[in-house]
C-alpha cells in the first residue's frame, strides 16, 4: 500500500512530524533503525541528562542545603546505580509514549535503516538483512544528528567517551576531564562534579558557550567555578594516551606551545554533533547537502529533490529538540497545503544545570555585529524577593530591545528556574512585544518571574526594587 507519508527517524522531529500528518488525514509511516522511538532526545540526550541533572541537584541540595532550612537528613549518600535505574525508567516512560502515540494516531512502524531508493520509494533493511520496499507520495528525512568526533582520540565510551557515555558511568570518576565547554560538557561536567569527579573543562575558544551572549557566558562561568568547576580555555585536547590505568591527555594551547599531560580517569569528547546521513542514499537521488553535510531545504522545509523534506538536526539551525518538533509540525502542514512556518528567531536556548542559563533571540556581541541600536535591561536575582527568600540569588535577567521602537530582540537569563522563565520571552517576542509591554504586564508575586519585568522596566531605567 502507498502511504502519503514516510518518515524516517522518530527522534522528536520525526515522531511529532508523524502524528501532526495523522492528526491532518494522512496515511503515515515511520521508519526507525534504532529499537526504541524517541531518537536521541529521549534516548541517549534530553530526557536521561536532564533525570541526572535533576537527581544530582537534589543530592547535592541535600548535602549542602537541607540542613540550612532546618531538615536534618544526615550525611547523604550516593547510590549511584538506583540513580542510574531512575534514569532509565524515566527514559523508558517517554519512549513508550511515543508507541503509544503512534499507535493511538494509526501509524504504521517500520523497523530497520531507512534507504531513499528513488523519490517515492523507501527501502527498510531490517536487523536480519530483510529488505522491503515501501512507496510513499512524501518523504521527511528526521535522522538527525550523531556525536562530532575529535580526530586522533578513540570514544570507547568506557573511559574515553561521548555524552552516551557519560550517562552511564558505573562509577563516579575521580577526575573527569571535559573536551568542549557547550552545553552537553557543562551539563555533564555538572553532574558528576556533584555526584563527587573533579572535572577539568578543557575549551578551544577563550570563553565558554560558544554563541551564547558573553556576558552571561562569563557570570555563568564564574558561578560554575565557584561550585568547583575548572576550566583550561584557549586550549586544545590533541590526543589521549589510554595505555596505563589513568588516562594522560595531551593539552596544548590553542595557538600552539608547549603541550602539557593532564591526568584523568574518564573523558568526555563534547566537541559539538554533526548530521548524520549515513545509508540513506542521498547522493543517488540528489538531495543536496552543504559543507557541513547537513541536508540542504528551502524555507518549507523541501529539499532538493520534489517530494523529500528535511527537519531537525539534520538541516541548518540549532541542534535542540524542541527546534526539531515546531520543523516537523510546520512541515506535516505544508505536506497537507497549509501554511506551516517555523520563527528561527525566537528559539529559546536552555543550559539545565543550577543555575539554570536560558536564552531566546539576539545577543549583545549579534545587535553590535548587525550596527543595530539597543537598549538594555538588566536587574539581578538578589534584588528579587522569592529569590532572597529561597536563597537563589545567583544571576541576573538581561533584556535588549531596540532603541528606536523598544521592541524585544534578546532576553538572557542566568537563574534558578530561567529555563521555564524564558518562556515568557519567547512568547512576548512571538507578538512582538516591546519592553514597555513586558514591563507593565502584572506578574504575580512573589515569584522569580518579577525579574524579568524589572529587567523590562530597567530598559527604560524605571526599575522599583534596585
Ligand atoms: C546529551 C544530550 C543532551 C541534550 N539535551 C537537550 C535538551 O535538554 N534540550 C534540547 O532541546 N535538546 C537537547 N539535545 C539535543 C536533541 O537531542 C536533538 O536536538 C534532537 O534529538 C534532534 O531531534 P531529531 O528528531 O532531529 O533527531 P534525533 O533525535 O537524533 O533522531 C533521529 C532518529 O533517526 C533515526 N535514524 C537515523 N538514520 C536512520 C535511518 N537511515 N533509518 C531509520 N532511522 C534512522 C535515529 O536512530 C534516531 O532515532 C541533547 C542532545 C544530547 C546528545
């Protein structure tokens, strides 16, 4: 039977991809070579970081801030393979919603590696060298993205590993070193830094979060180093001796010099991730690519090649789940003659650890680069009540907007709670709202959200509790 429909990869642009086609009368399919739906997202990348990030921070609340509020629970100790296992079961809840899901929404499910064999046409090799051949009026390519390696160092994600790796450690490693200072280094760093490592960051560029705005990068930073956090920036990583039973890396700084060993017992290669297009076929039916090796679309999502669509990490943009969903919806609308459309602009960008760092729009450093004029304002968490009295006071809401129509173009946030916050932004932008609206929109109180209207309010210099 022909299907209107084919996806191949059910990460979380392919599955919502999938059931938004459903939901507009599509006869669908998906094709997944993995054993379980959800892709890397819910796999191996959000959803198991983020069960860590949140069991580590309640470890390490227990440890160093329980006994401040009056509840005395003694000396917490790890038990590092239960938190592993509420990981897991965390992780198996989320993909089996997405069956459940699929199923609900009619879907049909193929498993094995999906192969574009000509437009229409989408061979499945199953795990037992079984090959079928399904036809299909489209085809969206969800594949997504897989780990960048470093050339020259081996993950064997034992003790040299990628972020898979990392999420499952047996044991808490003595040192840890992290190659790379984005968000999959500093969030992982964070967890086992909590959970007892001592973690090196090691990064090519002379900041951390590359991309991200620098002055949040730089509190940010300060911060991480005061939970206890080292970083070695303008450095690179050029190689790991994993012969003895420490691991010695060599170290050199990034415009070269002399090289140094840094000594661990685990690293983690988190230099960034690249598309991933292996076995798809698309050199013989001419989907284009670009030097990245991302597939090549148009602002609706088609590629080059009439019928075949692309979403999510493997096309242009933000590696981030929720970038990859609004793609794959936009892109069932379009396949179904609507006007599906994704705003690139207004993407919020969220770091989880504690503080949390969350970003939607423009940074300062991208205003300055594009000669536009801008306001800020700034107002920091100390100055906010329900963060003084819930002793979360570190870090600070940023908000810029244009200086002649003081419509909203970045907001950055550092804080406790900043990736829900962001939200707001990335709504009142969404509407295109000034700072002025922002400012005078009631927020409840007490809450950490008061900051962002300070910060709104501070844009035009009238902030009341600073
Ligand atoms: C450790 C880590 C933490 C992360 N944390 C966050 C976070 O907190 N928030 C956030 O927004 N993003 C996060 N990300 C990024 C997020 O996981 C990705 O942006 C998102 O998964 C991309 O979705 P996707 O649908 O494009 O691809 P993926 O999720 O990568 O899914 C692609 C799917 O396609 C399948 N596939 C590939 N090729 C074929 C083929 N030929 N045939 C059949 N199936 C195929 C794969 O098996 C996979 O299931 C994190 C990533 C990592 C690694």
């Amino acid at each position: 039977m022909a299907y209107d429909l084919i996806v191949i990869g059910t990460g979380p642009g392919g599955y919502v991809c999938a059931i938004r086609a459903a939901q507009l009368g599509m006869k669908v399919a998906v094709v997944e070579k993995d054993k379980t739906f959800g892709g890397t997202c819910l796999n191996i990348g959000c959803i198991p970081s983020k069960a860590l990030l949140y069991a580590s921070e309640l470890y390490e609340e227990a440890g160093h801030k329980f006994g401040r509020m009056g509840i005395r629970v003694g000396e917490p100790a790890l038990d590092l393979a239960t938190m592993m296992k509420f990981k897991d079961e965390g992780v198996d809840g989320n993909v089996k919603g997405v069956a459940f899901l699929l199923k609900k929404n009619k879907i049909d499910s193929f498993q094995g590696v999906g192969r574009i064999a000509a437009p229409g046409k989408v061979e499945v090799t199953s795990a037992d060298g079984k090959v079928e051949t399904v036809e299909t009026k489209n085809i969206v390519i969800a594949t997504g993205s897989d780990v960048a390696q470093l050339k020259g160092i081996a993950i064997d994600e034992t003790r040299i590993v990628s972020s898979t790796g990392a999420l499952v450690l047996p044991k808490v490693p003595e040192k840890l070193l992290v190659v790379g200072a984005g968000v999959i280094g500093l969030e992982l760093g964070s967890v086992w830094r909590r959970l007892g490592a001592q973690v090196l960051v090691v990064e090519f560029l002379d900041r951390i979060l590359p991309g991200m705005d620098l002055d949040v990068a730089k509190q940010f930073q300060r911060l991480l180093q005061k939970q206890g956090l080292t970083f070695k920036l303008s450095s690179k990583v050029t190689g790991v001796d994993a012969s003895g039973a420490k691991l010695k890396a060599r170290v050199e700084p990034a415009a070269g010099g002399a090289a140094e060993a840094i000594e661990a017992d685990v690293a983690l290669i988190a230099i960034g991730r690249v598309p991933y297009t292996q076995g798809l076929g698309l050199d013989t039916v001419g989907v284009k690519t670009d030097n990245k090796g991302r597939v090549m679309v148009d602002s609706r999502f088609a590629t080059s090649v009439a019928g075949i669509y692309a979403i999510g990490d493997v096309i242009a943009g933000p590696m981030l789940a929720h970038k990859a969903e609004d793609e794959g919806v936009a892109t069932a609308e379009i396949i179904a003659g609507r006007a599906g459309h994704v705003n690139h602009d207004v993407i919020p960008n969220v770091i989880y650890t504690f503080p949390e760092v969350a970003s939607v729009g423009k940074s300062e450093e991208e205003l300055k680069a594009a000669g536009i004029a801008y306001n800020t304002g700034r107002f920091p968490f100390t100055a906010n009540g329900r963060a003084k009295v819930n002793q979360t006071t570190d870090g600070f809401v940023k908000i810029l907007a244009d200086a002649n129509t003081d419509r909203v173009l970045g907001v950055h946030i550092v804080g406790a709670d900043a990736g829900t916050m962001i939200a707001e932004a990335a709504i009142a932008m969404e509407f295109g709202a000034s700072s002025e609206d922002i400012a005078r929109t009631c927020h409840a109180h007490p809450t950490l959200t008061e900051a962002v209207k300070e910060a709104a309010m501070a844009v035009e210099k009238w902030s009341i509790s600073m």
